[in-house]
C-alpha cells in the first residue's frame, strides 16, 4: 500500500472482538492512534514521514495468536495518487 505523508489507514474489523484483534507496527513512518485513548488496541495509523512500515494485523482465540495481514505501507513526500 502506498500513501502520502499526511495520510491515514484505517484498521477495521467485524463483530465483537475488539479484546482479540491487534495491530504490530515496525517501522517509524507511520503514528498509530489509539481511540480512545486508553484503549490498547490501535484503530488508525497517520502517515507522518517518507518511509516503509510493516504492519501484522492478528486476531488472538482460545489463547491462541494468528496473522490475519502483513501490510508493507510506502510513505511518500510525493504529490502522486495513493494506491490501495
């Protein structure tokens, strides 16, 4: 995925699950929001600096934790349009 600096990305999920479902973010491209803000688990991430980020995306059930996604999101400087 591609994105401009100033950008967000938005992690969504189905159902009642919000105590199961997490993102892991490796990278510093991007700055992962918490809404609200004592909630643990990250709802957005805004493109803050040209950059490549690797974010996992896991669901966690019966104790047990599976990848759901492996997202490498580009951060651009660029004026081009975002690839989704």
């Amino acid at each position: 995925m591609r994105l401009k600096v100033g950008e967000r990305v938005f992690f969504h999920r189905r159902g009642d699950i919000t105590g199961l479902y997490a993102a892991e973010v490796n990278g510093t491209s991007l700055d992962v929001k918490h809404l609200p803000a004592d909630d643990p688990y990250p709802r957005y991430a805004h493109a803050v600096r040209a950059g490549t980020t690797m974010v996992t995306l896991t669901f966690t059930t019966n104790g047990k934790k599976s990848e759901i996604a492996l997202i490498t999101i580009v951060v651009t400087a660029d004026s081009g349009q975002s690839e989704r």
